[in-house]
C-alpha cells in the first residue's frame, strides 16, 4: 500500500512541499524522490535520487542534468515566487 503523505513520491503538491525547506544553491533546489528505473515513481520504490529544480525555467533535471519534468508553475518567467525570496509576512 502506498502512503500518500510520503514526500518522496512524485507529485506536485509532494515538490511544492519539499521546496519550502529544499537547499537552494547555485539557481537550484535539490529535492528527492523515489525513482524506477533512473525515472521519477509514483509510488514507493528501493531508490531514492535527487533531482534539482530550477525555477528560471521551471524544470526538474535527473543527476545528468537532463529534463525529466516541466510545468510552468515553477518558472519565474510564468509567475512563480520561489520560497527563498519570500518575505516573511
């Protein structure tokens, strides 16, 4: 049985979640999700690899850095406000 409150498993709401506390280093978040085969899985797997988001574009890239996941709600160019510019309300 899968838990759906497992931040490792791929979902939108689970990469918004872990951006409130990801490092962000060098224009980067570094998040982690369960992979299947080198690929982002839906449910919980033996692996766990990291993935790096870049809201300049709005992309998730594997380790060899290549696209794996892109959606405009994580692009600073479309809109998105990412977590460390926030002000403290």
């Amino acid at each position: 049985m899968t838990r759906t409150d497992d931040l490792f498993i791929f979902s939108e709401a689970h990469l918004h979640a872990q951006l409130e506390t990801a490092p962000y280093t060098l224009g980067f978040y570094t998040v982690r999700f369960y992979t299947q085969q080198g690929l982002l899985a839906k449910e919980a797997t033996d692996t766990i690899a990291e993935f790096y988001l870049y809201p300049s574009g709005g992309t998730l890239r594997d380790a060899a850095f290549n696209i794996v996941f892109y959606d405009s709600q994580y692009d600073t160019y479309r809109g998105f406000i990412p977590p460390h510019t926030r002000t403290p309300q």
